[in-house]
C-alpha cells in the first residue's frame, strides 16, 4: 500500500517523503522521524501530537462499534440528524465532488471505509487514501476491503496532522467528522495544502439549530461534540483558502461542497 501512495503519503510533522520501510517503520527522508507498521497498517500519528482523549475518541476505538458501524450505527444515526438516507448523503457529497476517473483522492476520518469504497467506484482508474485515528476502524476497513478497481489504501492518521504531501490530491472529502476536531481551522488548512489547486473537497458538518442552538451547543461542549453556529464553517473554509460552491442544511447537519483556491 505504501508504495501505491508513495507520492501521496508524507511525514505528519515535516510533510517530506517516506521513503520504503524498512524494520517494520516508515522513515522520512526529510527529518529522520519514523512511523510503525503493525500488519500492514501504517502508523502516521505523531508521538507528540497532543491529542485529548475524549469519551467520544474512545468509543470510537470500540472493536464492536467498529463491526456494526457501517451496517447499522451510521445508517440510523444520519437519517436521525440529518433526515437523509447514508446512501443519499454520499451521493449528495460524490456527485458534488466529481473526481476524474483518474484522481487520487482523500477519504479523511475514513472509519471503515464505508465512504471510501463508493468514492473507489467513482475513481476506476484512480486511486482512493482513507485517514481515520481509529485503529479499530481501519483494521474493519481492511478486512472489509473489496475490489473496486480503484487502489485503496488505508493509514492511521491524526486530521490536525495530516500525512500527506503538499499539492499530492485531487479531491477531498470527510463525512461527518468535524464535530469531533479540537481545532477545525487547522484541520481545514492541512486539506488545502493537500490538494492540488482547484481541488474539490466535500464535508459534513454539524449545525446548531434555529431554536436554543447556543444552549445545545454548550450543553454538547463538555462532551467533546462541537456544534457550529450557522455560516461558521463557512466562514472558517473560506480562511482556509475555499470557496464554498454548494451548501445542503440537513436537520443537525450541513453538507458543503467546496473548492480549493
């Protein structure tokens, strides 16, 4: 897999290339850092990353979440916030993203690939990357792997840390994850160093509603949930070097399309 993404993957700290592993680790050429890879499952983490351990990270880890994740807890819990089939929010988010038969694209905050194998059919000749922090998620992604024709691959991966090269994709989607990021404008910013110029990215986002919004929000805080006020995400994809092309509200969510400048 990693040499199926040699041009895409990079260090998470300093972005340089890894070269082949060797030792069971991926080193970069760059600053020298290495990443494990335990049964074929790189680990591009940074051991300083300072990432809080919250409920939700935890649960997230669930070895049973994880099996009956895309089956029965996303299909239910997005037509609950959102009042849309999973299957009419992937395709809302894959006809807006519009890949090229032939671009490699992000899947960020993958799970178990449920988005990344309908984004694999899309890209035939292409070639699909999913980042998810969850090490239980990933290794049901890999066992759940089918061919597609696309090459998919898959790595563990910090979103404020991105293992990616500059300008290494064409496209970019994260369906769903956002309220779960300490610091989204850092998170936006590592996709839009990612993408190629022009590069489409689709996400999911929460949105609080027209009713007690603030009151939800801050109820939800302590949890480890963000929920964004309305034209907040927005505002931090333009800061970020997007420009907003299609928007969808969806009960608790926003879906957006958006383009890299």
């Amino acid at each position: 897999m990693a040499t199926a993404f040699a041009d895409v993957l990079g260090c998470p700290v300093c972005h340089g290339r890894l070269r082949a592993a060797e030792h069971g680790s991926l080193p970069c050429a760059a600053c020298g850092a290495r990443y494990p890879v335990t049964d074929g499952l790189a680990d591009l983490v940074p051991l300083d990353s300072g990432q809080v351990e919250t409920p939700n990270i935890r649960i997230m880890e669930s070895r049973v979440l994880a099996r009956v994740y895309e089956r029965a807890w996303r299909p239910v819990l997005t037509r609950l916030l959102t009042g849309m089939s999973h299957d009419a929010e992937r395709a809302w988010s894959l006809d807006r993203l519009d890949p090229a038969p032939d671009a490699t694209v992000l899947d960020l905050a993958c799970g178990p690939g449920n988005t990344t194998r309908s984004i694999a059919t899309a890209v035939p000749a292409g070639r699909v990357l999913g980042i998810d922090f969850s090490t239980a998620m990933l290794r049901e992604a890999l066992a759940s792997a089918r061919d597609a024709g696309a090459t998919v691959g898959y790595v563990r991966g910090d979103a404020h840390f991105l293992p990616l090269q500059p300008g290494s994709v064409d496209a970019a989607n994260c369906a769903g994850a956002f309220y779960l990021f300490s610091d989204p404008p850092r998170v936006l910013a590592g996709v839009a160093a990612a993408l190629r110029p022009g590069g489409r990215f689709t996400l999911m986002a929460s949105q609080q509603p027209r009713l007690g919004g603030a009151t939800t929000a801050a109820l939800m805080r302590p949890s480890g949930l963000r929920i964004y006020a309305r034209g907040e995400m927005e505002g931090i994809l333009d800061g970020a070097g997007f420009d907003v092309l299609d928007r969808r509200p969806a009960g608790f969510m926003l879906l957006l399309a958006a383009r890299r400048r």
